[in-house]
C-alpha cells in the first residue's frame, strides 16, 4: 500500500519551482534554467512549471525579481546589524555583489537584450536613506540615490563582465579574475564620494 503523496499549495509549488530555477542559475547560469530542468527538480511535469509561470521568458523575470526579493529582505536585515555596528561599507557593497555572483546580473543582461523592463521598486531605497543620514548635514539626497545607483550597476556588472573589464585597464593575470580588490575599491569609492565620517575605514 503506498502513501498517496501530498498536494503542493500553489504558493508552496511557485516557491520550490524558483528555488529550482535560482540553484540551477547559480550552478550553470541563464542558458540552464529551462522548463524542462525546473520540473524535474521539483518533481512535475513541464505541463506543472508552466501552469504556475506560464512559459520561459516569465519563469525568469519572475526569478529576477525573485532575486531582488532576497536581496531587499537580506538587506533589511543587514541594515539593522550595520547601523548597530561600525557601519562597515565593505560589508554592505559585499552584500550587494553576493546576489549577483550567484547569476542575477547575467539574468538580468539577459532580460534587458530580450526586451524586459523593470518599472522600478526603489528596492534599494533603505540603502539610501541609511547612507544619506550619515552624511554630513547639506548634502543632496539625490546625490546619494545617484551614489547607490552607481554602485548597484558595478555589483550587477562585476559577476559578469568585471574580469574583462580590468583587463582592459591592464590587470593581468589572477588578479583579472579575482573581484575582492575591485569590491574593496568601490567601498573606498563609496566612502569618499559620500563624505561618510565613519569610524572605520572601508580599506584604510
């Protein structure tokens, strides 16, 4: 006698089949997440997976906004424990980089070329507003949103494109493929452009 296997909630197979579709991202990248290899993780048919997403293109704006839905709940809880401490830039730009070393970036490449545009959600909004308090008095807000901004597009580029990028500045060798150096970078970047009196340096 076999135990009939138990039904999945809809929201309990929407998350497993993104669950599938973000570790089948990190391990291989966009070119892997196909219906086909979502299903049998999660043990469906390819019929199931597309009766929850649709079809492939909306599988994977929904696992892009997946990935800013972790990165936004991760950040909240960063920002509790950074503003606690020595409000450590190193440690919130590597946060940012995290997400995208595990296939955001190129899903997102990906997406733009194919046409798919994020209308905005101001994920990074606590960021800012966190940032913009430790400056000093006077500054533009804006400024700061430009700051965050430009240091969002760094992190989504660098898992991508970064290694190419410092080879042609001249980095050779390891080093071209190695992103610590160019992460400790932009928190100085970050630290200087921003005014920040903190505590501790990002990279003294």
């Amino acid at each position: 006698m076999t135990t009939p296997r138990a039904r999945r909630t809809p929201e309990e197979a929407r998350r497993l089949i993104l669950d599938a579709a973000a570790s089948l991202l990190a391990e291989s990248g966009v070119a892997a997440v196909q219906m086909r290899a979502v299903a049998a993780r999660v043990g469906m048919t390819d019929a199931g997976v597309a009766h929850h997403f649709g079809n492939r293109e909306k599988l994977l704006a929904e696992l892009l906004r997946h990935g800013g839905r972790r990165l936004r709940d991760g950040l909240h809880d960063l920002l509790a424990r950074w503003l606690d401490r020595d409000a450590d830039l190193l440690e919130l730009v590597e946060a940012l980089q995290s997400l995208y070393r595990h296939g955001y970036g190129e899903l997102a490449v990906a997406l733009h070329a194919a046409g798919w545009r994020d209308p905005g959600s101001g994920m990074l909004t606590p960021v800012v507003d966190a940032l913009h308090r430790l400056r000093p008095p006077g500054y533009s807000i804006d400024d700061t949103r430009l700051a965050v901004a430009a240091l969002h597009q760094a992190m989504a580029m660098e898992a991508q494109y970064g290694g190419a990028f410092r080879r042609s500045a001249g980095v050779t060798g390891p080093a071209s493929d190695e992103s610590a150096a160019q992460v400790r970078w932009w928190a100085r970047q970050l630290h200087l452009a921003l005014g920040l009196k903190l505590d501790k340096d990002p990279d003294p």
